[in-house]
C-alpha cells in the first residue's frame, strides 16, 4: 500500500466495520477481513519474490537456506573494509546469526537469546567463512591438480580438508587433516595476522607453524613472510643492522 493510499485507508484510521457491531456479528465479516488480508500477503509476497535483490539471507547454518544464497550475500553484509582482525570478524558474523536465530524465535513467541557468545557459535560463523572461501575456489582451473596433490576432501560439515599421511598420528584432528585456504583472500591475511600475534610477533617459522596446526594455506610460506614483512610491531623489536664497535689505537711498540 502506498503512502498516499494509506491516507484515505478507512480500514486503516477506522479498523474494520464489524468492530462496531455486536458479539455474534463479528464472525462472519471477520472471517472476510482475514481473507482479504491473507490474499494481500500472498500478493505482497508475490511482488517481493519477483523483485531483483542484492544479495540473499546469511544463516547458512540453517537447513533450509542453500549454500549457495550465503556464498553469494556473506560479503555483501559483511564488508572487509570494517574488521581489522579476525577476532572481530568472527564475533560480528556469530552476533548477526544470532539476530537471525532471534528474529525466528520471535515468531514462535520464545524469548530470543541475550547471552555471552559461546564456542558453539564462533565456530559456527567460522565454518560458514570457510565454506564461503572454499566455494570461488572450486571454479579455478588449478582445483583439480590441488585436490590431487593435497588429498583435499570434505568431512561431515562440508568443509575442504587436506588428506596427508598423519591419520595414525598421535596428534589432534585439527593437525591431521587442516583446513585449506586460499592465499589470495582478505579472510587468509587476517589469519595470518591472528596466529603472528598469538606467538608474540615471532618470525616466519614460528607462524607458519602456528597457521599449520589447524589451516593450510596455498603456498603458506611466502605468502606469511609477505604478512610479516608490513608489520610494524615486528619492525620495531627485531633491531636495526649489527653496528661494529668503534676500534680503539694500536699499541705502542
């Protein structure tokens, strides 16, 4: 309904004409009412559906939202220019699922959820920007010759995973089968930048091996050294250049 329509509505400024007729006369014109504004929302549902959008909903984590909708609307929502680390990234992605999640409970009249965020949804919002990543990289010509070097599979969430020879290995299942990542997304550079500060601004190794125990990025070390070289917490402890001591007289003889 347009503004100017909603003006001169009558059912809108009056409500509708059997309120003010007695008890049993409310029935019979009610039953029309709720007709007519069925047949409204079937209509408003119709013209919203064949409207062109920009982008579709984020709850991906919901089984009736395909995978593909959220591949095509994450970064739309969730811009990169807005999250310096990956921390934040992670927090708001986890907060605007819950929103989802809250707007739906309020459909079914139960209270919407006011906690602390919990592991449960970060990893969540985690793996929802993992499938994000892994679904543009499936197009690329080189896939196929990366699946085969790597034994890239996808385990019980549909996440890519690298295959190796450590399945017997006596460490976490994190470290036997890591994530893959590419290295040419916004998403790797934050992560990157996470583990370099989770070791204390150490060098190349000390962060590719922090990065390895749960992800494996595409060409890992050069694309860490390339991160740690811009930054400048790393610059300003590491030390200039060995300066020699100034050299005192020979002796006389």
């Amino acid at each position: 309904m347009l503004p100017s329509e909603l003006s001169q509505s009558k059912l809108w400024w009056n409500g509708p004409d059997f309120l003010a007729r007695n008890d049993p006369e409310w029935s019979k014109d009610g039953e029309e009412i709720i007709s007519i504004n069925d047949e409204a929302r079937i209509q408003s549902e119709r013209e919203v559906k064949s409207k062109p959008t920009s982008g579709a909903s984020l709850s991906c984590a919901n089984d009736n939202v395909t995978e593909k909708q959220t591949l095509l609307s994450l970064e739309n929502i969730l811009l990169k220019e807005r999250y310096s680390t990956l921390c934040k990234l992670l927090r708001v992605t986890s907060y605007v699922l819950r929103f989802i999640a809250d707007l739906r409970t309020k459909v079914s009249g139960t209270e919407p959820n006011l906690s602390r965020l919990s592991l449960e949804e970060i990893t969540e919002a985690k793996h929802i920007w993992y499938k994000h990543i892994q679904g543009a990289i499936q197009t690329s010509k080189s896939f196929k010759q990366v699946q085969a070097s790597l034994g890239l599979f996808k385990d019980n969430c549909g996440i890519w995973k690298c295959g190796g020879r450590l399945s017997n290995a006596n460490i976490e299942l994190s470290a036997k089968h890591p994530v893959f990542l590419p290295n040419d997304h916004w998403f790797s550079t934050l992560l990157v930048e996470e583990c370099h500060r989770r070791v204390m601004h150490n060098g190349v190794r000390e962060t590719l091996c922090e990065i390895r125990s749960k992800h494996w990025i595409a060409k890992g070390r050069q694309f860490v050294k390339k991160i740690i070289a811009k930054c400048t917490t790393s610059k300003r402890y590491e030390g200039g250049t060995y300066q020699i001591p100034p050299q005192s007289s020979l002796p006389d003889f």
